[in-house]
C-alpha cells in the first residue's frame, strides 16, 4: 500500500508540476509570477520530478518548437517519424538534452522571457542528482515493496515526467475527439480528464496555446484551472491575459 500510495502521489505531484510550471506559466506565459515565487516553483518541480525533472527552461523552448512546427519533422515530438512510442522518447530526449546543452541552435524567438537558473539547472540535470534520486526510490521499495509486482513501477517513476509527455505527444494526435479544426493532427484524447490534470485537451490547447483553462466543453473538467485562479487570487501568480480569465 505505501508504494501505491507514493506512485499516486509522485504520478500527479510531478504532473501537476509539469501542466503548472514548465507548460503553462514557462513555454506559455499564462501567468506571471515574481522571481522568488518562480525559485520556489523551481524547487518544487525538483522535488516532485526528482530522477525525471526536466529544466522548464529547456521544456519551454522545446514546447515552442513543437508549436511551431506541429506533425513536421522539426516537431521534437511527433509520432509521424518515430516507430514507436518508445523510440520517440528517445528522440525527443536527445533534442531536449541538445537544447539544454546548447548544442542545438534555436531561434530567438523561442527563447524570450523563459524562466532562468542556470546553476540550479545544472544540478538537477546532473547524473549524480538523477543517480541520488534513484537510489532513494530503491531503498524506499526495498523497505516498502510487499510484493515482487511493485518493482514493475520502479523504472516508470524513474522516467515519469517524459512518460507523461509521451503519452500526449503520441496518443493524442492519434487517437480522440475534435472541438476545432486544425491544420495538424491534434486530439483531446479523454472527454474528462482527471489522469492527466487536463493535459489531454490536446486539441484545445493548440486552439488556445495560451489559455489557463485547457476544458472548453463543459464536461472537459481541466483540475488545474481552479488552481491557477486560487493562486491568482491569493497573488501568488497574475493570469496575464484578464480578457482570457472573464470568459472562462
């Protein structure tokens, strides 16, 4: 039970992290915050994501690619030329790590108002930082673990925020339903998403990249959103667009 418990746990904490953080307020600027709140959001992505933290720096611009060039083959992350879903991780991980590492060259245009801290970064993309967060999850099954079954669960923690990813990146534009049209292959892959936090409005989020609110149908329930307007309200973050908040 407690290692379900902390799969449960770890799966939302570091996707909420991932939808809150690196995805909306870095890649898309739905909202601003002031540099100590986006430190503190900076460690707590680094908490929750542990062994598969991802720099919201280098997620954005990779995110803005994917935007940009949606189902070509400059798209980071599209099924369309990749075997597998597997063998797209791998691509997308490659490009990620150039961008990170600098040795991808990216247009200007992709990296404007991006989230900063590089020594920080730095750390947390380390290998001895991903190795430390390994053993921890190891010593925690050892003590915890009441079934061989559970250890099944070990190598997906390790890797959950690109897991995540994939599963949007691949299923999503194959697979679900369309509020708009579009001239690229996205889909919201689940009518009410509680798995994903909201994520999986693929289709509607490429409408409205923007958008602090992913649901636009009344039963798309984004889990997210009422969030986003707590934290605006108490001045944690500011929603930038106010136009965009009135209608929602």
């Amino acid at each position: 039970m407690p290692v379900l418990i902390f799969f449960i746990a770890i799966w939302y904490l570091s996707l909420f992290s991932q939808t809150f953080f690196q995805h909306r307020y870095a890649a898309h600027g739905a909202f601003t915050m002031s540099r100590r709140w986006e430190r503190f959001f900076f460690i707590f992505t680094y908490i929750t994501q542990g062994s598969h933290y991802l720099s919201p720096r280098a997620y954005a611009i990779m995110h803005r690619i994917h935007h940009a060039h949606t189902d070509t083959e400059q798209d980071p992350h599209s099924p369309n030329f990749s075997s597998n879903i597997f063998s797209m991780m791998l691509r997308t991980r490659k490009i990620y790590n150039d961008i990170f590492q600098g040795h991808q060259q990216v247009d200007a245009k992709f990296t404007k108002n991006l989230p900063e801290w590089p020594k920080f970064d730095r750390w947390a993309n380390s290998y001895l930082s991903r190795i430390l967060w390994i053993a921890a999850y190891v010593t925690f099954f050892v003590f915890y673990a009441t079934s061989p079954w559970l250890y099944l669960l070990l190598p997906l923690i390790i890797v959950l925020a690109a897991f995540h990813g994939a599963i949007i990146n691949w299923f999503a534009h194959k697979f679900g339903y369309r509020n708009f049209r579009m001239n690229n292959t996205s889909e919201n892959l689940f009518s009410v998403d509680i798995l994903m936090l909201g994520e999986s409005y693929h289709n509607n989020h490429h409408k409205r990249p923007s958008a602090v609110n992913f649901g636009v149908r009344w039963h798309e329930i984004d889990p997210v959103y009422p969030i986003i307007l707590l934290l605006h309200k108490l001045g944690v973050i500011k929603i930038s667009k106010q136009v965009a908040l009135a209608r929602q």
